[in-house]
C-alpha cells in the first residue's frame, strides 16, 4: 500500500492564529513543531501497518516548505515547494489512499479556526452544485484517480464537513473551535494518541475495503463566488469562464483536473484586494 499524506497547518494541534501560519509570524517557529508532532504520529501510525510500503508526504500549507525534510523518517517521500503543479494534490495519483492532516473548514463556516478555501479571495465555491471546501475539492482530485480519502484531522468543524461530504472516512478531532482565532485544545500526548488511533481506523477501513473514492461526475462544473465584483471581472480572462453574478463565475470541463487546473486559475487572477 501506497500511503499519501497532504499536510496543511490550520488544522494542526495547537494552532488557533495567522501569527503561527506564515514565516513573518513571531509564532511561526514554535507552530512548526506543532506540525511535525502531527504529522510524526501519523506516519508513526502507517508505519506501524506492514502493508503501507511506502509512504508519501505533501507539504500543501501555503509556501508549501513547512514539513521539514530533516524530521522525515526512513521510507517517507516529502514533496516540498510551492511551485508544484497541482498544489495540495501533488503526487495523489500514486497514492492507494489519502490522508488530510491539519485541514480546515470552508470558506464561512461559523466558528471555524482560520476558515478559507484555498485563498482569502475566494468567498464560496460549489463543485457540481456541492458547496466545498479544500476537503471536498482535494478529495475529488484524489477520486479522479480512484484514491479514496481515509482520514483527515483538524478542529470540529472540518470533521463535521468532511464527514457529511465523505462519510466513510475517519475524522480526528485535535481541537474544539471557539471562532475564528481561538479554540479549545487539547494536550500534545493526547492528540498523538488520538491521531494515531484514527490512522490504525482508517487503514483498518482500507484492508476491509470501506473506503470509497468521490467521484465527480462529468463533465465537472465549477462556479466560484468571489469576495469582489472586480476580482470576478480579472477572473473572467481564465479561458471558458461565464459570470454569473456579480462575485461569481463558472466554468465547465471534461474531468476534475482540468476543472482543477481552470480554478487555480481563476484564484490566481482574482488574487489582490481593492482599494475600497
């Protein structure tokens, strides 16, 4: 078995504020450790099944070179860099399973830690008519390629959401949100303990064939609500685009990774806030 894991941080144990999110921040440093204790437990916990023959790693948290290569294990493959290609998703397709470590809920979810959905440009996005977040857009990606996510951690929230989207996965509660910046957490051994119990579930959901891959039906339709009617207007430059509102637009495409590839574009025009 083939494990992938895509590591993003607002969902990590012990993170709550952007202060602990980008390199600037004067907490950045200590958030990191926080992240490599996440992410240790879970591979601990793969590394634990002897049918998880290799096991890869996908930095997807911003600059995307926050997991540190010297932290990894023996048998562990970290893809690191923001340039990659398909983002958070890099890799997936080599993958028998996901796991979503440190996610985080949907752009307006009320009470989330740090809610968004890929980028602070971007208000809603549906996927075939299913309002997502990066759970769900991730997942279709990964079942594009007939990988079904197993696990995916972070606060209450983003558990509640994926478990409505993929309800066959298992979801690890590392923290309770209060609102956006604040939440209750729980003790580092504790969620060690938890995180690794809910990998143990999820391979065991694996073996006992238990796990489904989502699959967008075709074509796929993306529409994206955006936070400004000009960051609508620059998003309409991205080939095949419609608008229809006067935040939104939509397009259409064959299969998920295109529909990927025309969103990542779509967020990348619309990046930069206005004036007013």
């Amino acid at each position: 078995m083939i494990a992938w894991i895509s590591v993003d941080m607002e969902g990590i144990s012990g993170i709550v504020d952007r202060d602990q999110l980008l390199p600037q921040g004067q907490r950045y440093a200590q958030a990191l450790s926080f992240l490599e204790h996440d992410v240790l437990a879970v591979i601990g916990a793969l590394q634990d099944d002897p049918a998880v023959t290799r096991i890869i790693v996908n930095d997807s948290h911003d600059g995307m070179m926050n997991v540190s290569w010297g932290s990894m294990p023996a048998g562990v493959t970290l893809i690191s860099g923001g340039t990659k290609p398909w983002s958070m998703v890099q890799g997936v397709e080599a993958a028998d399973a996901a796991f979503f470590v440190g996610y985080h809920a949907m752009a307006g979810t009320p009470q989330a830690v740090m809610d968004h959905t890929y980028s602070g440009e971007i208000f809603q996005v549906r996927l075939n008519g299913v309002e997502v977040g990066e759970t769900g857009i991730n997942a279709a990606m990964a079942g594009h390629y007939q990988v079904p996510v197993g696990f995916v951690s972070g606060d209450d929230k983003v558990c509640g959401e994926a478990l409505h989207l993929l309800p066959w996965l298992t979801a690890v509660t590392v923290k309770t949100a209060t609102n956006r910046r604040a939440a209750q957490l729980a003790s580092g051994p504790e969620t060690a303990s938890l995180l690794r119990a809910g990998v143990h579930e999820a391979l065991d959901k694996w073996h006992g064939g238990l796990l489904s891959p989502y699959v967008t039906s075709s074509p796929v339709t993306l529409e994206v609500t955006l936070m400004t009617t000009d960051m609508a207007d620059r998003a309409l430059y991205c080939p095949g685009t419609v608008r229809t509102g006067g935040r939104s637009v939509q397009f259409t495409a064959p299969a998920m990774p295109e529909a990927y590839r025309a969103f990542y574009t779509v967020m990348a025009l619309a990046s930069g806030r206005p004036l007013y």
